[in-house]
C-alpha cells in the first residue's frame, strides 16, 4: 500500500507536469518533483531502511569516477550520432530538447549559464538519481515485502 501511494503522489503529478511542460515550455516544477523524489528515502527512512535498499557508501570510489566517464563518454557518443544524423534540425533529440524550453531571448551570457547549470544538475542528478532511490529502492522494497521479488519488479519496471 505504502508503494502504491508513493507512485500515486509521486508519478501522477510529475507525468501531468511533463505534458504539461511539452506544451507551455515552463519546465520549472519538474525539477521540484524529481529533487522530492531523490530526497524521500532520506525523510521517510531511517539510517538501517536506507541500507536494506542498498543506499551506502561505495566500496570503491575509482568506480565512481569510471561510472562518471563513462557517462561522459557515451553521451558525448550519442550526441554525436545525433549530430551525424540529423545536425541541428528538431529530428536531433538534444536539439529537440533545447528548444522545447521556453527561456527568454534577451539573457546575458551569464544568465543562460546560470539557466543551464540549474536544468542540467536537476536534469542529471535528481531524475535519475531519485528515480533510483524512489523506484528500486522504496517502492521496490515495499512491494517485493508482499508480492514477491519477481511482481515487484515488474511493477516498479512500469
């Protein structure tokens, strides 16, 4: 139940803001939700819950940093098919993005930065990071408890 209530509170309004967002352009509370999300685990559990769904410090920090590289390394991968493929035309997925925001035209340099550091830490961060912790690890954990590990998982998965 304590599952189901969290996708309820937690997917319903942040898949309304979404299409809500692809129409106005104003992605503003998308970023609010997806920071709730990384930080329930944090509110709603205690240090022991938090490690039962494995939210510990790495045993290793060198795979952080490979992890991180990685990424790098596969986004800049996939920006750059995108680029091969479609330039800078709407059929480019990161240009797709870029210009769905609805960001004035008349910023300083300055404020675009501030702009992009703000979207793009709550973008990289917060999304996947508490989609991570929110999904696999609260709402997992709370159906596997009575459905098993097999039904949980597929729950969560959709």
């Amino acid at each position: 139940m304590f599952g189901l209530i969290l996708l309820v509170a937690i997917c319903v309004p942040r898949f309304w803001l979404v299409l809500n967002a692809n129409l106005t352009g104003n992605y503003g509370c998308i970023g609010a939700i997806m920071a709730v999300s990384a930080l329930i685990p944090f509110v709603l559990l205690s240090k022991e819950g938090r490690r039962q769904i494995e939210i510990t410090k790495p045993l290793n920090y060198a795979w952080v940093l490979y992890s991180f590289l990685a990424g790098v390394a596969i986004s800049t991968i996939i920006f750059a098919l995108g680029y091969l493929l479609y330039t800078d035309t709407l059929y480019n997925w990161y240009v797709y993005i870029g210009r769905s925001y609805n960001i004035a035209t008349d910023l300083t340099a300055q404020d675009k930065l501030i702009y992009f550091i703000v979207f793009a830490v709550t973008g990289m961060c917060f999304s996947p990071i508490g989609e991570e912790l929110l999904f696999r690890g609260i709402v997992h954990s709370s159906f596997s408890s009575s459905l098993g590990e097999k039904k949980a998982t597929i729950i969560d998965s959709l």
